[in-house]
C-alpha cells in the first residue's frame, strides 16, 4: 500500500480511518459483539501494514500546504466520530497526530490486548521478526537478539503471567519509544511486553497485600477482645465456653455476640476478597464510559442466549458496587469500626427503619452515580427478590435510604420479621429473637444507620 494524489482525498481517507478503527478494536481482544476476537500470523500482518499506510500518508500530507488543510478537516472528522458516545473511550485520542505513528499504535493494541493468548503472541512476534528482516541489512539482522528475548517472553507465558493478564490499551500512545516510527516492531513490541509484565508484577503484589490485609483486619476483628464484656466467669480463652456456668441472660448475650462475630467475619471476608476487589476496581474503569455505552453492553448480556440468573446477578453487584465505589472507604471503616451492641433483632430493624425515614429526601450524588440508580433500579423493579440472593453487607451499604429500591427492600423485610408472607425466610420461634438470614440483613442494615456509615447515601 502507498498513498497516490489521486486517492488522497478527505472521503477516501475518511472511509479507511473507519475501518482502521475496526481493526483496532478486534486488535484489543474482542469483537463488537463482545466475542474473543482471534488472528493468525497473516491478518497480523495486514494490520501492520494499515498502520504502516497511515503513517506514510499522513506523513506526506504533513509535506504540503494543500495536505495539511486535508489534516484539518480530517481532525475535524476525527473530532466528531470520537465525541460519540458510542466511540471506544480507548480511542478517544485519535488523530492525524496519533495516525503519523500508526504502525506502532497496532503493535501496542496488540501487544496488551485484553487476552494474549499464545496463539497470537507468536503470531505477533513471527509477524514483527519477518517485517524486521525485510527491513534490516543482513549484517544487521541479529539472530541472537531475537532468540534471547523470544525466550524471555517463553519463560513469561509458561508462568502464566501474560496470557492471565487483562491489559487496556488505548490512544493516542503515552510511552516515549512510540515515537519513533523507524524502530523495529520486534523491539518495540518486546518493551511493550515488558511494561504488561511490570504492570502484572505490580498487580500480584497488591493482591498479596490485600490477602495480607484481610488476614490482620479479620484477626483484629476476631481475636476474642471482646470477651472483656462479659463477666470472667463466663469466659473461655480457647472459645469453647461452658454455658452451665453462666446466668440466662449471661448465656443469651454469649449467643447474640457469637452470632454478630459470625455476621461481621463472613460479611468483612466479602468485602475484602479478591473477587470483590476486582469487581470495583472493574466497576470504576466500567462508569467512567458514558451510560449509553455500559448500558448497552449490559442490555446486550442479559439479552443474550447465554444470560442466566448469575449474570443479572452479577450485573446488579457490579451496579451496587459502582454506585458507593467513591465512598468505599468510608463505608468498609464504618463496617470494621461496629461493634455488637446485643439489641433485639426487632429493635435493630425499626432503629434502622426510623434512622433511614429521617431522611426522605435525595441527598447530594453526583451524575454518575444517578445513573448507575437509575438503571439498577430499572433492573429489579420487578425482580426485588434478587436482592435476597446478594451479599447482604453489599445490600445494606449500597441501597440509598431515599431510593424506591431501599423502601421496597426494607418493607419486605419488615413483612418477613411480622410473619405476613405466604413463603416466610424467617423460621426462627415467634416468641424469640431471630437468628436467620432475616436477622443477618438486618443487622447489617442497622450497621450502617449511622450517618457515618451512610455518607452521601
């Protein structure tokens, strides 16, 4: 391919830079339609060879006074198609400026696409030397280099660390070695290979941390300090306690806190897993798009022959977890900060219930954040029993006290707590207190009535 006066013209070029950005986004991994995208060793070539095409057309444009008035009004094209919502945020950048260097662009979308297989990594690499031995003297085609690194990045995808690593590439290129468009595509690939590995390294080490963490928060939570409360008679250090020891309401108060210890380590455990830790992190990247663009890409998931209850559910958590994801924090040291207080289940709930009706009115949240409402409640607005089969720390946390959907879940568990349900969850003795699921979310309800666990909620 080379550019010809006669095919340089803004219609022309217009029509290829959309099918370039098509190439692109199968480079980064996947298809429009959500699939894995797959490429073999000759379409990885072709598509190198359309960024080679960009960079010397807009190359020789820049040479000429009537080229760059064409440069003009195709940044002004490229303004508009990337100001849609539906335009790949990872594009945005996009223009005459990042096509001058467009081979490279393909050879980063590549290199961190979003599944690496090893398919495609050898694809890309036998691509590269092949276009490096067309491009180099004989003298200067070192073999050597290639079969060190080659076997570097060998070591690499044996340890599984660049085929498991989800990379987001995106436009225009930030590193300083894409600039220069006359290098080698091996050499610039490899260095993009070992930026996704520094990346992967960073990320396992904050994932041993955060398991780390867990460990010391739970143990903190956990190690029997609490005790303190009771009288020392009623105290065993190892937690095997004799109740014939203890006075009634001794007992009962040893039960309600060794239930509340359960309540909070299973709970504190979802919060602090990995899964939910990659969930919000997922989140954040997920709401930072425009709605019509996550929207959609729900819609189509849940429409899709494969949508099952797993996935709404996961939507919704993901929903729930973008909505308080700016106030997670807040929220996860309020949780570790309460402490049992033994209060009836039933006066847990209307403390609760009472402490969220002070507030009828939407507090202050940002644009973003009404819109993950909206479309969550739009969700389970005929489906509100899926909020029983959610994590209910998740539930209480996320739920506003002025939302539809808290009003809706919370009279529900005020008919399961008064028995008026054709399918009570709540089988616990009438005459007692609760210590069922019903009591777990409740409790987890009234953790958060404070407005220090409530925040702009």
């Amino acid at each position: 391919m080379s550019p010809s006066d006669s095919s340089l013209s803004f219609e022309n070029i217009s029509k290829l830079i959309n099918g370039f950005v098509d190439i692109l986004i199968l480079a980064s991994g996947h298809c429009s339609s959500g699939a894995s995208a797959s490429w073999d060793a000759e379409n990885v070539g072709k598509a190198i060879k359309w960024g080679a095409f960009f960079e010397e057309v807009f190359n020789y444009l820049n040479q000429s006074n009537e080229g760059r008035v064409l440069i003009e009004e195709l940044d002004a094209f490229l303004q508009e198609l990337t100001s849609n919502d539906y335009f790949p945020r990872g594009l945005r950048g996009l223009s005459s400026e990042s096509l001058s260097t467009a081979r490279n662009g393909v050879l980063k979308f590549f290199s961190q696409s979003l599944y690496l297989s090893n398919v495609l990594l050898r694809a890309l690499l036998s691509t590269c030397i092949k276009a490096d031995q067309e491009l180099l003297t004989e003298a200067a085609f070192n073999l050597s280099f290639y079969f060190e690194r080659s076997m570097q990045v060998k070591a690499f995808t044996e340890n599984s660390v660049v085929t498991n690593f989800i990379g987001c590439p995106s436009w225009p290129l930030k590193n300083t070695h894409a600039m220069n468009t006359k290098r080698q595509c091996s050499d610039f690939v490899f260095e993009e290979l070992g930026e996704r590995l520094a990346f992967m390294s960073c990320l396992s080490s904050c994932e041993t941390t955060l398991d780390t963490l867990k460990e010391v928060i739970l143990r903190n939570n956990f190690d029997g300090n609490e005790f303190d409360i009771f009288p020392a008679k009623s105290r065993d250090t190892n937690l095997n306690l004799s109740m014939e020891h203890t006075s009634s309401q001794e007992g009962d108060r040893l039960a309600r806190f060794l239930l509340w210890n359960s309540w909070k380590q299973k709970n504190l455990t979802y919060l602090l897993s990995q899964r939910t830790m990659r969930l919000l992190s997922g989140s954040r990247l997920i709401f930072n798009a425009p709605k019509a663009q996550w929207a959609k890409i729900f819609d189509s998931l849940m429409s899709s022959t494969e949508a099952n209850d797993a996935s709404f559910l996961e939507i919704v958590e993901i929903c729930l977890l973008g909505f308080i994801s700016s106030r997670w924090t807040q929220k996860l040291e309020h949780f570790i900060s309460f402490s049992c207080d033994f209060l009836p289940v039933r006066e847990q709930y209307f403390g609760a219930l009472n402490s969220f009706q002070e507030v009828p009115t939407k507090n202050t949240i940002n644009l973003k954040e009404e819109e993950i409402l909206e479309f969550c409640t739009s969700l389970l607005v005929k489906k509100l029993i899926k909020l029983w089969e959610l994590p209910p720390v998740l539930v209480a946390a996320a739920l506003p006290r002025w939302s539809s959907l808290f009003r809706s879940h919370v009279g529900d568990l005020g008919k399961e707590l008064q028995g008026d349900c054709d399918s009570p969850r709540c089988t616990c003795n009438k005459g007692g207190d609760c210590h069922c699921e019903l009591a777990e979310r409740i409790w987890c309800f009234h953790a958060f009535c404070l407005p220090e666990g409530d925040g702009s909620a």
